[in-house]
C-alpha cells in the first residue's frame, strides 16, 4: 500500500511539472494568430470565432 501511494505521488508530481503550474492562454482575442489553424488558415465550423 505505501507502495502504491508512492507511485500516484510520484506521478501527480510529474504531471504538475509537465503543466508547468498555469494555463497557457493567448494574452488576448485580438493577438496575433488567434482563431487560426496551425497552418495559418482561418478556423471553420465550431472553431471559427463569432463576428463582431
């Protein structure tokens, strides 16, 4: 059993590292290559963003 608790321990240790502790957000809606592809092509369907 200490085992165990070891283990889960271990990996929520290395997944709060991997996450690096914040959101990765853009800074804000109107930034540079918001509401693109990773292409650089505007976002279709349900990803495109609403108009203004």
């Amino acid at each position: 059993m200490k085992l165990l608790k070891f283990f889960v321990a271990t990996i929520f240790a290395l997944a709060l590292i991997a996450c690096g502790g914040k959101p990765t957000v853009p800074e804000s809606a109107k930034s540079e290559g918001y509401g693109t592809t990773h292409e650089g092509k505007p976002a279709e369907g349900r990803n495109e963003l609403p108009a203004d």
